[in-house]
C-alpha cells in the first residue's frame, strides 16, 4: 500500500485539489449554488399566507409558455441580439483597423472611440434620453433642420426597441474596439508587406490575414456580446421601462419586473432557468464548434 | 542593358539614417550582395528596390522600366523577409501558394509549382503543417519556396539565415545558391556577413553609413579594397593599416598589409617591433595577433603551432609589394599591390616561419617579456 508510486500519486491528487480549491469555493457559492437554487425555486409554486408554496413540477414553465408577454420580450431580445451583436462588431472591427492605420491625432481617435465604454450605462442611457427628447432633442433638431417631422423615437412601440439598440451599440462598439485594437497590434507589419509583393490588395490581405488572425479575438468578443445582449439592460430603466406597451422589454428587465415588482418570485426563477440554459447551450456551441476552425497563436 | 538599375537613390529620416546617393547596375542573372555593418541601410536600400519603402530622389529601373512610382506587386519581383514573414493561421503549402491563389494562377499549375518548389527545398510530407510546427530552418526554407514558386526574375533576401546556427547557415547558404542559379534568378542578397557575401555573389556592394563604399567582385574588395573601410571590413582578420611613419614613409599615406603577408621576423630583421597580444591556434596555423603604437589590427599566421609567448618582442616584415597606400586624409587607395598578391602571399606563407626556419628557434630561446 505504501509503495512510493501511490504515494507520490496522492501527493499529487492532493496538490491539485489544494489549488482547485478557491476557485471551486466561490464558484459554488456564487454560481453553481444559486444557479441549482433558482431551479429548485422554479418548480415550487408561489407561496402566498394563506396557500404555502408546494411543489408543481414544471408547471411555472408550462404558465410561462402560456404567457403571450414572454413570447414577446424573447423576441424582443432575440431582434436586440441579431441587431446589436453583428454591427457593435463590424464598428468595432472597422474603428479598429482605421485607429491602428498611420492616421494624423491616432491617440485621440484611439480615446474619443473609447469614452463611451468608460460611461457607465446609466449616464450613457442619461444622454441619449437628451439625443431622443421629442421636439427639442438633438435627433429631431438635426431633422427639423433637414425639413423631417419631430419623430418621438422613445415613445412608439414601432421605433423603442430600434432607439435601445443603437445605445447599446454606441456604448459597446468602443470597448471591443479595444480588444480588436490590441490583437492587431500582434500582427507583425511584414506580413502586410509580403502579401503586397505577392500582389494582394488591401482587401484582400484583410479577408485572407487579418481576418482569420483576428478570429480568436471575434470568438472572444462574440461570446461577450452575446452575455451582454442578455444582461446589458441598464438602460432600459432609465430610457423605456419596457415600454411602450412592451415594445422594448427584455428579459431580463421582464426578469426582474416579475422578481422584484409582481414579487413572483417562481415564475421568475423559471425564466432565469431557461435562459441560463439557452445561454449555457449557445456558449458551448461556439467554443465547441468554433474553435476548431480558429487560428491561435 | 542592365537589368536592375539605380540612379542616385536617397532615402533618410530627418536628414538621418536610410541610403544617401546610392548608384550601381546589375546584369541579368547575377547574384548581387549587399554587405555593410548593421544600420548601415541595407534593409532600407532594399526596400527601396521593392517598393516598400519611396525614394526622395533618385530612380529605380527593372528590366528597362522606370518602377520608381510603381507599387512593389508591379515590380515584378519576390522577396525573402529576415523574419521570413510566414502566415501564421496558414499551411505550408497554403503560405507557398498565397502569391498564385492571389494572382489566380490556375489549379493544375498551383500544383505544378507547388511540386517542384517543395522538392527544391526539401519540404516534401510538411505541407500541412503550421509554420508553429516547423523548425526554424524549414520556416526559412518556406520563406524561399514561396519566393520560387512566384517564378519573378528578381529576388531579394534580406538577411535571410541571420536565424540559422551556424551549422544550417553552410548548408541553405548552398541551397540558395543553387536555387538561384537553377531557376536563373536575378538575386539581390543582403548580409552583415562578409563570409556570406564573399563565397555566393558574383559582386559585392559593401555600404557604410548609408552610402556605398566599394562595388565589386569578392576578388577585387579584397585584393583591391577601395577605401580604409573596406580594407578594416573585409578577410577575416581584416587588413592591418600602419601609420606612414611606421614604416619610413611619408605622414600622409596609411600602408594596408593582408595578414597573410606578414611574416615574422628576428628582433633587427624585419620593418616593425611589436608585441604579441594574442596567439589563436586555428588547427593548420595559428593567428598571432600584434600591438604596435602605429598599427591597428596587425595580425600574422604562422603555419601549425608555434611556441611563441605572449607579450614577446618580434619584428614583423611588411613586403613593400604587398603594402596597399591609402590617402591619410581621404582614407582612398592610391597604391595598389605591386603583382599579383595572390601568389606573393602563397610564397611568404610557404617560405615564411615554419616551426624548422632558423631565426624562429632563436626567437623561441628568448625569455618571454612582459609589456611595460
Ligand atoms: N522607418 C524608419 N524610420 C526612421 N529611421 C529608420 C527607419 N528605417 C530605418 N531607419 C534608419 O536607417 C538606418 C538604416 O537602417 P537599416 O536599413 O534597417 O539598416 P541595416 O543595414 O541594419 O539593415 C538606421 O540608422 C535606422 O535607424
Ligand atoms: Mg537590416
């Protein structure tokens, strides 16, 4: 029993648990704990003084998926997504590549695309409530100036949820910019000048080099975006409350309404039980499937 | 007609560094090295002839074309990187290929090329692999099976096996060579290193703070080399330049004297009394290298071992037809070797000090001194 080999075997077990071990703690804490408590919460019913709550199964998912509202609100976050996602990226990558060219005041280029990631969410949301006042915002300012009729872009249910959008876009497409920013700067600039002798064009170079060595940074950023789509919802507070008539609710902002103003606290738990689900799905996809047709280092 | 040609090329940064008033031409299928000691503009100047870098004056003609304005993809030419400037996310045989799959040169010849490229350099069963996984002689030799496969008449390498250990140096030094002349490439080759420069090019431009100093075949820079420079730069060891004074002449000429000319003589018997610094036994010889006040590298060989000690006394002889006279002022040559010092300096180092000459044994009898 006491030959070296198993010894120095649980030597070593036991080191590894040893460093496992803080970040296991506070994952199960934070994470892993709450995350099993919320699903636990999401098959008891809600408990009121008269009726206890008693456990139901999946009947809060099946009143959920009865309810036309959350229909609404995951679609809702599904057009913020494919909307927010795909152009805070493309700006991202765009403001990237032109702060990294050779370009007059590159520093301040550099700083005026990254403010508004410094901004917290609610003093961004702050401003551009100023940008869409009715009348006498800047928008409707500019477009009176061009002959169009005052729009109020926060008070309609055709044009709320586009007018959330492009503040999230705003605030997002600096700070990945970053990211794009320092992954280009690893590019070695004589791998520009061999692609020009063998007669590549700009874009070409772009598509067939930069690109694919940028892919891990995408992935990166992509997985980012995607999270922040779902948890991103600070400005909602200040710009619509969800509405009007829910035309710009999200779910987590339906979430929280359900949580902490309706206080039902299981149907709640429900929701967040799904989408940690979808999330956890998406995420796996794309490490999974992506990452195998991605360059790194 | 020449094919490669540049009229008085200038390029700097603030009136500082880069290439200043650069000339020369280049036929058809020579083999051209650019030496010189780092940042001295090599790279600059072949940059400029890629048409990575523009002149501020001056121009650059390729096959009778003025490309001065042209972009480097319109010169008709390869380039070799020091870095060898490998993509990283691509396959070997996807970085050979970038170049034709760009141009859109058809499948079955992107194979054709792909082929014999890969069989030039030896790269055959690592196709598919990342430039990551190769070692960094095969990354050098995908950096030249890239510039072959493109077939343009010119190639240009910048320091391509600064890289290497010495060892894989010897052998892809011959490869390039033999690249070179089998595909009839135009190469210009720059190096720091004058061994490289000397055993592969047909001509040498030896540069010195960006402009040129000597042009010529490796013969001529090292019978005849122009300028106290290229006397100090080129053989290994260099000339050993001696003050006039020295040696009875007059103060406004430096004499220039290979090495391999000077021999050693008794205390009395030779022009110069000078103090051994150093002894390097090289196996067939063996270097001694010498201090004198007027001297600067003087240096002998003698042949096999020697038991010659150091800090001793010697005289040196300095053949008088084997002495090269530089202006002391301008640093140019004003007098070359008398004959054929090739053969002089075969008859001194054959007639020279064996371990048997007579007066080396007289020598080895004396108590070896100390310097003061
Ligand atoms: N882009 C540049 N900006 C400023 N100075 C430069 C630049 N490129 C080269 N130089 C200067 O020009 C001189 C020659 O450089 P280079 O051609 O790279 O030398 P080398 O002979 O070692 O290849 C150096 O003094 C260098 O500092
Ligand atoms: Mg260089």
């Amino acid at each position: 029993m006491t030959d070296p080999f198993t010894l120095e075997r649980r030597r070593r077990a036991i080191h590894g648990w040893l460093l496992l071990s803080p970040a296991l703690v506070m994952l199960s804490v934070f994470a892993f704990y709450p995350s099993f408590a919320t699903f636990v919460t999401s098959l008891w019913s809600r408990g009121t003084r008269r009726r206890p709550s008693e456990f139901v199964g999946f009947e809060n998912y099946q009143y959920l998926f009865e309810d036309p509202t959350f229909w609404l609100v995951a679609w809702n976050n599904l057009l913020y997504a494919a909307v927010t996602i795909p152009i805070s990226i493309t700006l991202a990558l765009a403001m990237a590549l032109w702060a990294n060219a050779k370009i007059p005041a590159r520093s301040f280029v550099r700083t005026a695309y990254f403010t508004p990631a410094i901004l917290p969410m609610i003093a961004a949301a702050n401003l551009w409530l100023f940008f869409y006042t009715p009348s006498f915002g800047i928008l409707n300012q500019i477009g009176g100036l061009l002959g169009a009729d005052p729009v109020n872009w926060l008070g309609q249910p055709s044009t709320a949820l586009w007018a959330v959008c492009a503040v999230t876009i705003w605030k997002e497409a600096g700070f990945f910019m970053i990211f794009y920013l320092a992954a280009l700067q690893t590019i070695p600039p004589d791998l520009k000048e061999a692609a020009e002798i063998e007669g590549a064009s700009r874009w070409t170079y772009l598509r067939r080099v930069v690109l694919p060595l940028l892919m891990p940074t995408t992935l990166f950023i992509l997985i980012n975006a995607m999270i922040n789509s779902v948890k991103l919802i600070d400005h909602l507070f200040i710009l619509t409350k969800g509405g009007p008539s829910d035309s710009s609710k999200l779910i987590l902002y339906y979430i929280w309404e359900n949580a902490f103003a309706y206080f039902d606290r299981p149907t709640a738990a429900a929701m967040t039980a799904l989408m940690l689900a979808v999330l956890g799905a998406l995420a796996a996809f794309q490490f999974l499937m992506l990452d195998k047709r991605t360059h790194y280092r | 007609m020449s094919f490669l040609e540049l009229k008085g090329i200038t390029r700097e940064w603030n009136g500082q560094g880069g290439v200043k008033n650069v000339s020369f031409a280049l036929p058809r299928g020579a083999f051209m090295s650019i030496l010189g000691p780092s940042g001295c503009g090599k790279s600059t100047l072949l940059r400029l002839i890629a048409g990575l870098e523009q002149p501020q004056a001056g121009q650059i003609h390729i096959e009778g074309r003025d490309v001065t304005a042209r972009p480097a993809a319109q010169r008709n030419l390869s380039m070799v990187f020091q870095s060898y400037a490998l993509f990283p996310h691509l396959s070997v045989a996807d970085n050979v290929l970038f170049g034709l799959k760009v141009r859109r040169i058809g499948r079955s010849e992107q194979v054709r090329r792909l082929d014999k490229a890969l069989e030039m350099t030896g790269l055959q069963g690592l196709e598919h692999r990342k430039p990551a996984q190769l070692s960094g002689g095969q990354r050098q030799r995908v950096a030249l099976a890239r510039a072959a496969v493109a077939e343009k008449p010119l190639c240009l390498m910048d320091e391509p096996l600064s890289n290497l250990d010495a060892k894989l140096r010897h052998s892809v030094r011959r490869d390039i060579r033999a690249l070179a002349r089998a595909l009839g490439l135009t190469v210009v080759y720059v190096t720091h290193d004058q061994g490289e420069a000397m055993s592969l090019s047909d001509i040498v431009v030896l540069m010195n703070a960006g402009r040129i100093e000597q042009i010529g075949s490796p013969q001529d820079l090292f019978q005849r080399p122009a300028t106290t420079f290229a006397a100090q730069f080129i053989g290994e060891p260099p000339m050993a330049l001696v003050d006039g004074p020295g040696l009875a002449l007059n103060d406004d000429v430096i004499a220039g004297i290979r090495p391999e000319a000077v021999a050693l003589r008794p205390i009395g018997a030779g022009d110069l009394t000078a103090t051994i610094k150093d002894i390097e036994f090289l196996g067939s010889k063996t270097r001694i290298a010498l201090t004198h006040p007027a001297a600067h590298g003087l240096a002998a060989f003698v042949a096999g071992s020697t038991n010659l000690a150091l800090w001793q006394m010697v005289d040196v002889s300095i053949p008088e037809n084997d002495r090269l006279l530089f202006n002391a002022q301008t640093g140019k040559l004003e007098k070359e070797p008398q004959q054929n010092s090739e053969t002089r300096i075969r008859q001194n180092t054959a007639s020279g000090i064996g371990p048997k000459a007579p007066f080396h044994l007289n020598l080895s009898t004396k108590p070896a001194q100390k310097e003061p």
